[in-house]
C-alpha cells in the first residue's frame, strides 16, 4: 500500500492546505484567466536524495486539481540528484490551483528529500561493515509515517513504528532494580507480556553498562539488546559477550546514542549488528526544490 493512502497522511496533507490555503488564495484569484492550462518543472537544486513521489498527487489531489504529472528517471524515490540542477518531473494543470498547492508540495517533497539524503550519508559512512541503519521515534509529530518512508528511501531501516507495535523496555522501566535482579525481573515482565496475550514483533532491552548486557543475555526470549550510548572499548565487550555465548544471529547487538557521520564508521566497525540514529529524523535538513512555470 502506498504511504498516499494512509489516512492519517491524508489529514496531515488536508491540515497543511488549511494552514496556508484558508478561505482562497487570494493572489492567485487576480489571474486573468485562472483556469487556463500551463506547465511546470519540478526541480531540485540541490544534490541529495530523492523522496516523495508517493505524496505528490494525494497533495494536488487534496486541491481538487487534475493534474498530469510525467516523472523523469529522477524523480524516483531513493535516487541520487546529482548533478543539479535535476528535473523531477513536468506538472500541467490549471495555473491557478497548481499555484495555490505549490508551497504545501514543496514543504512535504523538501522535508522527505531531506531526512532521505542524511539516511543515504549514514548508510554510505557504514558500507562495508556488517552494521544496519535504523531510525527511532524522533521524529515530527503527525510525520512519523511520512518520515519512516523517507528514511526507507535513502536506504535505511525502520525500528518500531510506536510504543503499541514492539517491546522496548528501556532503563526508566528498570529503573531501581539491583543488576543481579536484572535477569529475574525481566523474566517476570516477559512472563506477563505471554499472560496479557500480547505480540510482539520482537522484544529489545536497553543497557547502560556491560555488567547489565551479561545479565540481559541470560534471558530466554530477548532478540535484541540496545546498547546506549555505550564507548567504543564497551561496544567491543558487549559483542563479545555476546559472540562468546554462541548467540550472535540470535540477539541483535543495536548500538545508539548521538550518533553523527563522524562517529557512526568507528561504531559500526566494533561489531555490532544496528545502529539507531535519531538525526535522520530529527536533524534532516530541507533539500532546496523548486516549481518553476515554463
């Protein structure tokens, strides 16, 4: 299913055209012949990643707009955009309306192309080790979906979409139990996700030290163990631990913790199996578009 048809994207799309529509596009009404028929280039200006393809129409649409939009081979989503300027695609419709909807596709393509080329810098800076890329839930409130895609079309992966779809029992949950405690009190919280008759996609547990890493992988049922904001000498021992019990391929080691592009390559290099990297989302910057009549 296309992001496109997620109804909560439609409502995002529906409030951003309230926000800059209102009661009528005023400029665009002193047009002579508002109706008539033209054609724009979509344009990147910029060298990134492209993302958005999928939300372009349900935006035109939203505008009540019958539009035809012809792609080029960069307008497809995860492309390079190098070199620019690129065009996206050619647009025609009547001049007015796709004026009026011009600003509202611009933030939502900009925004996605943005959160996709930071993904594809991260993933780039980790090829060649055996380390994935993978988002959080730092993300733009009302945009996780539309965030999630972008970061799957610059060639990351997508962790839990919410608190209502996994298990992630972070330190806050632990919180005051003695680390010798540690590997009997998550077999308790285990034993009652199995009485509650809850799914779970798979069940990760956030460390802070080595010591709860050891105890972690004495439970029976955990598939992954966060390892957050952990040194390089720490990462090591924890994939040790790990590769020493006969459990690598069988608990995923994800490392986290202010990731950047200067010190994802060190980290995905110690062995660790995933990295979370919250940036994609909550640090991507715009990539510069443009409609431009012909």
């Amino acid at each position: 299913m296309s992001v496109a048809d997620d109804k909560d994207i439609l409502r995002l799309i529906e409030l951003a055209k309230s926000e800059d529509f209102g009661q009528g596009d005023i400029s665009s009404s002193l047009l002579e012949d508002p109706d008539q028929r033209a054609t724009f280039h979509l344009i990147a200006k910029q060298r990134g990643v492209f993302a958005g393809r999928e939300v372009a129409g349900a935006i035109f649409a939203a505008y009540g707009i019958s539009v035809d939009m012809e792609w080029t081979a960069s307008g497809v989503d995860g492309r390079r955009l190098d070199p620019v300027p690129s065009r996206l695609a050619t647009v025609c419709g009547p001049l007015g309306a796709v004026l009026s909807a011009e600003r509202v596709l611009l933030n939502f393509l900009q925004r996605l192309c943005g959160v996709a080329t930071i993904t594809r810098a991260f993933v780039d800076a980790v090829a060649g080790t055996d380390a994935a890329v993978y988002d959080t839930r730092k993300t733009t409130p009302g945009w996780r979906v539309l965030e999630k895609y972008a970061v799957r079309c610059g060639g990351g992966n997508n962790h839990r979409m919410g608190l209502y779809d996994a298990v992630l029992i972070k330190d806050n949950h632990l919180a005051g139990i003695g680390t010798t405690r540690l590997a009997h009190a998550l077999f308790e919280m285990l034993s009652r996700l199995s009485m509650q008759g809850a799914k779970s996609p798979f069940i990760e547990i956030e460390a802070d030290r080595v010591d709860q890493v050891k105890q972690f992988l004495k439970v029976v049922g955990i598939d992954a163990i966060l390892l957050d904001n952990f040194s390089l000498d720490q990462l090591r021992d924890a994939v040790s631990l790990r590769d020493n019990l006969g459990l690598r391929g069988k608990v995923v080691l994800e490392a986290s913790g202010g990731m950047t592009l200067k010190t994802v390559r060190p980290v995905a290099e110690t062995g660790v199996d995933r990295i979370s990297v919250g940036a994609l989302t909550h640090s991507a910057v715009a990539l510069d578009l443009s409609l431009d009549r012909v």
